[in-house]
C-alpha cells in the first residue's frame, strides 16, 4: 500500500520512528546504567532494599514491612484501576471520531486528521495504556510475593550466609517489582506524549524528546536521588 494511502505523511513516520526507539532505547539505557553502578533512583533504591531486609530479618514484629509492602500495593492498584478508566474513555473516543476531528481542526498549530489517522493514533494509545495496565497488575502480584517472603523471613538467630541470602532474594524481588511498576509509569509519560500528535506530528516529536529529557532528570539528576546519595 503506497504511503499516500495511509493518511499519514513522513513526518508521522519519522515521528512514531522516534517515539518507539527514544521510549524502548531509554528503558535499557536506564537499566543498564543502573546495573554498571551509575548512581540513578534505580540503583541506590537497590541497597535501600537489601537494607530494609536486612532489617526485616532482625524484628519479630513484622507490621513495618507489611506496611512498606501495603503502601506499594496501593500505588499499583491505583494506577491499575486508573488505566481501566482510561481505555474505556479512548475506546468510546472510537466511536465519536468526526465530531472530535471537527473540533481539534479548530485548534492552533492543528493539521486535517482523517478518520483512518485518528482511530490509528487512538489504537497506539490504547496498545501504550493496555500494556501498562499489565505492567501494574504484575507488579501487584510481585508485591504479593514479596509480603509471603516477609512471612517465610529467617531469624535473627539464624546462620550469617542464611540470612544475607535470604536479604538479596527479597531485594531482589522487590526491585523486580518496583521496575516492573516504573514500566507502566513509564507508559504513562510516553502516551502523553502522543496526545500532541492529534494536532501535528511535529509537536509529537518534541513531546517524545521533552518525556525523554524529564525522565532522565528524574532519574539521574533529580534532588531525590542527590538526598538518598547524601548530596547537597
């Protein structure tokens, strides 16, 4: 099919192009600087874990982690229930497709969308939100594993290789969770970035450098960071 045909131009094409590669390119640069010691939220939330294990084993009372674990929960069910709503309303958006192309072509900076463009742009925000709502609902259960690892926590009077096994299992579990979360809040940031596509493709581009660049702060030069690293 010639790309006259698919209502989009090359700057559509260019767009999506570098939406996808910036979103999945900066997902492993982040991982993978957070695993070669780059000091970023990722990494120094790791030896917070194994610290919070490491404690975990030394109280008999266990209301603390379970708290911890609770609180996390909640974050995940939230935004689970959140991405729920959120497809109902862009799958009604399906249904009401001329009159909202009426209406954005009202707006500055707008270019024509035709009905195959729009429910195309709608179908990327529904794959974008359907696969954070699999993101938050694995973390979930991850935090389900990781409250029964609580449970099955060893002694204080257990033996030293036990017990620090036993702490990077856990923190390793929970990191494994909070990543997974961090995905779909990932997610979030990107199909907001779409959102400008509605109106040109190259307000969608800026968008998709403009998430990059915040994440990036956050996650590597944020004053959260600098407090946990002890940085003024």
């Amino acid at each position: 099919m010639a790309i006259s045909n698919l209502s989009f131009t090359l700057i559509d094409y260019l767009a999506i192009t570098i939406f996808y590669f910036g979103w999945v390119g900066y997902a492993k640069f982040a991982r993978r600087a957070a695993n070669n010691g780059m000091p970023s939220l990722m990494s120094v939330m790791v030896r917070y874990r194994e610290d919070w294990w490491r404690g975990t084993i030394g109280r008999d009372l266990k209301i603390v982690d379970t708290n911890i674990i609770l609180t996390l929960s909640n974050g995940a069910t939230f935004f689970a229930s959140t991405t729920i709503l959120i497809l109902g309303a862009l799958l009604a958006l399906l249904g009401t497709t001329d009159r909202a192309i009426e209406i954005l072509a009202d707006l500055p900076f707008a270019v024509k969308n035709d009905t195959f463009a729009w429910d195309c742009k709608i179908v990327l925000l529904l794959t974008i939100f359907i696969y954070a709502f699999f993101k938050f609902t694995w973390s979930l259960r991850q935090h389900f594993f990781c409250s029964v690892m609580v449970g099955a926590a060893p002694g204080a009077d257990a033996n030293a290789q036990v017990r620090e096994e036993f702490v990077q299992r856990g923190a390793r579990m929970a990191s494994t969770a909070s990543n997974t979360f961090n995905d779909g809040l990932r997610a979030y940031y990107f199909g907001l970035s779409v959102l400008p596509w509605f109106l040109n493709a190259w307000l969608f581009i800026v968008s998709t450098i403009v998430v990059i660049g915040i994440l990036y702060h956050r996650e590597f030069k944020s004053d959260a960071l600098k407090a946990m690293l002890g940085r003024d």
